[in-house]
C-alpha cells in the first residue's frame, strides 16, 4: 500500500477535504494527525522570537551572506 500526506493549511477546511479524498477510486481510508515540531524547530521559533533572527534586507543581501557561509 502506498501512503501519501497533504499538509493542510486551514484546519476548518479538513472535513470536506476528508470527503473529497475519499472520493477518488481505490483510497482505502482517510486519516488526520497533528503533527508537533521537532526541538531543533522549536528553538529556532523561539530564537527569532527573541529577536537573535539575522535581518538582510533586500534579497539580494540575503543571497551574498548565504555564498559567505562557507567561508565560516
């Protein structure tokens, strides 16, 4: 059996979604789980919500710093 996930942005919108899966011929079931973030997620969240985040500016910035960590 092969198993296939879709991630859900609006949690309002699961119950039709589970409706229209399992519409399609040959699903065999249907199921939700929430998922947690790992700890290295969790830190990271919590690392820019302290304010320790790098700000770039433009997108460009943000492109030279990242060609520059290999130099770390």
């Amino acid at each position: 059996m092969t198993h296939l996930t879709v991630s859900i942005e609006n949690p309002d919108m699961l119950r039709d979604i589970k409706k229209a899966i399992m519409m399609i011929r040959g699903v065999v079931s249907v199921k939700a789980e929430k998922t947690k973030p790992n700890a290295t997620t969790i830190a990271a969240i919590e690392e820019a919500r302290s304010g320790k985040a790098i700000h770039c500016g433009p997108f460009e910035n943000y492109k030279k710093m990242v060609a520059n960590l290999d130099d770390v």
